[in-house]
C-alpha cells in the first residue's frame, strides 16, 4: 500500500470477495471503504447486485477453514442462527452416474446453503470493524490515477438516483472485487495498458432455483443431496437444507438445456434426474417462491500476471480475477484463498507489488480452474482447450467416482480434493490410482443401478 494517501483503501464491491479484501487490510491498520451499487446494510435476502445469490451456495471445507481463521467463532455463530453445516464426506450425500459415492466421515465441514444469509454473518462481523465504512448505493464511475497513468490514487463513485454528481475516494490503495463484470480489462486499456490475456471455457450452465417448505424430511442426518451432472448425464440438482422445515433446491443443466421456471416444469425436470430423491422431496412440498434462473455462459481466467506492467496501488481480487463454473461451488473458498494471499503481501509492511500478488494469486488458482474448468472440458460439447492432461484426468475421475461408490477410503480423498483442502495430484498418487482403477474395475462387473427413475418423463415433458 502506498503512503500518498496516507493508509487508506477503496475496496470496490461489497460481496464475498470484497468484503474478505476489506478484512484483511483493515487488520494491516489501513481505513477502508467499501463501495457498492446496493443496500447492504441489515440484509439476508438475495441482492439485486447478486444475481446468482439466489442459488444454492456451499462454503467448502477450505474455505470454512479460513473463514474461521479470519474470524473466529463464524461456524458456531452460523449455526446458532440456523445455517446448516455437515461433514462433506458423510452428510453430503454425492451422486455421480446415478450411482452414490459410498459416505466416509472426512473431518471437514461444508457449510451454508444460501448465500446471502453467509454474506449477511461476514458483513457483520466487518462491519463491526471501526476503520471500516460502507458507501452502499453507490455506482463505480471508474478510477483516478496520476498523470501518467502509472499509479492508481483513487476512485470515482457516484450515488444512485437523480441529480447526483461524481466524487473522488482517494486511497493508498485500490482493489477491484467487482465480480465476474469487472471493469478493469477495459480501465487498463484505457490507460494504455496492454489487453490482458484471457482463458475461457464454454459450458451454457443454466441454474434454476426455488426455496421450499417440506412435508417430510428428506435428508436425515444429511444437509444435502447433490446428484452431480456428468457428461453421461448431463442434468443434475442440489437439494439443500435450511432451517425451520425448509429447503433450497437448484436445478442445473448445461449446453442450452435450461430447466423450467414453472412450477409444474420445475418438478417434472427433478423428475429427470437420474436419482429420484430431489423429486420426490419437492413433488408435494410448498413453494415459497417462484423458481429462478441464473444462465452463466462461461468460466473465465484473466491472466493478470502475465502483464509485463500494471499500475500502482491497484489489484484484482475474487471472481474479478478467475470466475468459476459454480456448481463446483468453489467462489467464496476462493476468494478468500486470494484474501488470505493479499494479507501475506500486507504483512511485509511494502507497497503491494502487483506483479508479485498476481503471481501468488494464480498459484491458488491452478488447481480449482483444474477442477472446474477440466471437469467442464469433459463434456464433449464445451468449448475450450483441451490438453491431454486433462482429458487423462477426465478419464480417471469417471473411474475414480465409479470405485468411490464401493470404497469410503476413495471418497474420503475425493472430497479433500473437492473441497480444496488437498490439490488434485493428490488422487494420483501411484498406490491410490491403482486403487481406484482396482475398485473401477469392480464396480463395472457390478449389476448398474437404473439410470433414472422407472417414471422418468421425456425432456420434452418436462420442459413443458
């Protein structure tokens, strides 16, 4: 952080990411202000600025790690106030194929269900920071720098609403947690800056989600049901609890294949699903609100440390960095990785050398873009590039969730992968792969479960 503002920090975007930047640097001693375009303040309920805040969202094993690193006791305060946490190996219960990974006590947590309500119990806590304010209901005109364009000293903000006119935050420091929209590829052009480079991996996601309440418990001594999609059953769901009888069910289907917003289209999609258990939760529940979709067309990667220049006392931070496929629900745990990055970098007591927390960030990032953005590839009609590494590790995740549906020991080391608590070479060690492939083999000559529901209706009923 620079001194020629003095120790002050704009933050730009008050979600996940921006409000995990906002913690860290205000434990470096700087004054920050947050700034977004909506009402924060006081709320649980999804935010206009948020469009995918209405889906389900999961806090994965990592990224509750963390959390409770940056504030101790969240877990406990979540779950006090009714957010539903689990163990991610044996209170989730996984489906891959139609077939259920078999369930092993992992030790880690996942956490959540609904975001805004994990947004809202962060929010608080920074809140109560006293060098941090919200500017709420402001909209980011774009930043101010010096005259040569080398140095970021600042942000224009404007408020929402008629007869408003723009005003300058001067800050030692700037950070960008805009989100997936971010306006910095086309600031930095502006500026003279090279165009930053780009990976891009096509997938069509569409989620359409609605909140219930129960006549029945589903879950028992779960808190999710998750029948994954896969290439070779490319619909899949989320049935997430909530507390007082209630729960948070997300649709997904990829490629241009959307499920309805109906009610009636609603259920005949869960109907689908290659496991019957989302369907017959929801078949006489009560909706609490009409379904909504979320398309997300695409996960991207901006590869800012490949830029041989970038300004001063600026950064990229979260979903404004690399945007993930979320069904692999890795944002918020990703984030606050980056947070936790930005923090080492506050902690050296030097100005923030951009080039070198771009190179810290995307090492975090390696291995969920190989997660997510490899796990997409697998579908033959995604658009990106494709390795033989990835089709290589493609291949052995198909074998190593058929052997996981027979073996807890495969399960156990696949959700510490998934929940980015170990990176994926982690599952290739030589004596575990050969296990799987042992197990793999096993569960072919095994008798198939049925593919879907005996009652499974045609996709074209079901968009009806």
């Amino acid at each position: 952080m620079s001194e020629g503002a003095g120790r002050t920090a704009v933050v730009l975007g008050g979600s996940m990411a921006g409000l995990l930047a906002a913690k860290v640097l205000a434990e470096s001693g700087a004054d920050v202000t947050v700034v977004d375009r909506d009402r924060l303040s006081d709320t649980d309920s999804a935010r206009r600025g948020v469009p995918q805040g209405r889906h389900t969202h999961g806090l994965l094993a990592r990224g509750q790690q963390v959390l409770e690193e940056l504030f101790p006791g969240l877990t406990a305060e979540m779950t006090a106030a009714g957010v539903e946490a689990g163990d991610l190996g044996s209170q989730l219960r996984w489906y891959f194929n139609g077939r259920r990974l078999s369930p092993a006590e992992s030790g880690l947590l996942v956490v959540g269900g609904y975001r805004p309500v994990i947004e809202y119990h962060v929010r608080r806590r920074v809140a109560k920071l006293p060098n941090v304010r919200f500017l709420e209901e402001h909209d980011i005109v774009g930043l101010v720098t010096d005259e040569g364009g080398t140095c970021v000293t600042g942000a224009r903000v404007q408020r929402r609403g008629a007869a408003t006119v723009a005003e300058t935050l001067h800050a030692g420091l700037v950070v960008d947690a805009t989100g997936k929209g971010s306006r910095t590829p086309s600031w930095l052009t502006a500026l003279g800056y090279p165009q930053v480079a780009e990976e891009r991996v096509k997938i069509g996601l569409t989620y359409t989600s609605c909140r219930f309440a129960l006549t029945h418990d589903p879950f028992g001594e779960d808190v999710s049901v998750n029948p994954v999609a896969t290439p070779a059953h490319p619909r899949g769901g989320f049935l997430t609890k909530l507390s007082d009888h209630r729960c948070i069910v997300s649709l997904t289907g990829v490629l241009g294949d959307h499920p309805p917003t109906d009610p009636e289209g609603f259920v005949a999609y869960a109907r689908s699903l290659p496991v019957p258990d989302i369907y017959e939760a929801i078949r006489d529940a009560q909706f609490l609100e009409e379904p909504t979709a979320f398309r997300y067309p695409a996960s991207i990667r901006r590869r800012y440390e490949r830029l041989e220049r970038f300004p001063e006392s600026f950064i990229v931070l979260g979903d404004a960095v690399c945007s993930f496929n979320p069904v692999y629900g890795q944002g918020i745990t990703v984030a606050a990785l980056q947070a936790l990055t930005l923090r080492r970098h506050l902690r050296t007591g030097e100005p923030i050398s951009a080039h070198g927390y771009f190179r810290d960030i995307s090492r975090v990032l390696d291995a969920p873009w190989e997660i997510a953005a490899g796990g997409d590839l697998g579908f033959p009609g995604a658009e990106g590039r494709r390795t033989v590494k990835s089709r290589i590790s493609n291949a052995f995740t198909a074998k190593l969730h058929a052997a996981a549906s027979a073996d807890p020991a495969v399960t156990a080391a696949f959700v510490r992968v998934a929940g980015l608590v170990d990176p994926p070479t982690a599952l290739m060690r030589p004596s575990f792969a050969l296990r799987v492939l042992r197990g793999a083999r096993k569960a072919a000559s095994a008798p198939s479960p049925p593919a879907t529901p005996a009652s499974r209706p045609s996709r074209e009923e079901s968009e009806r």
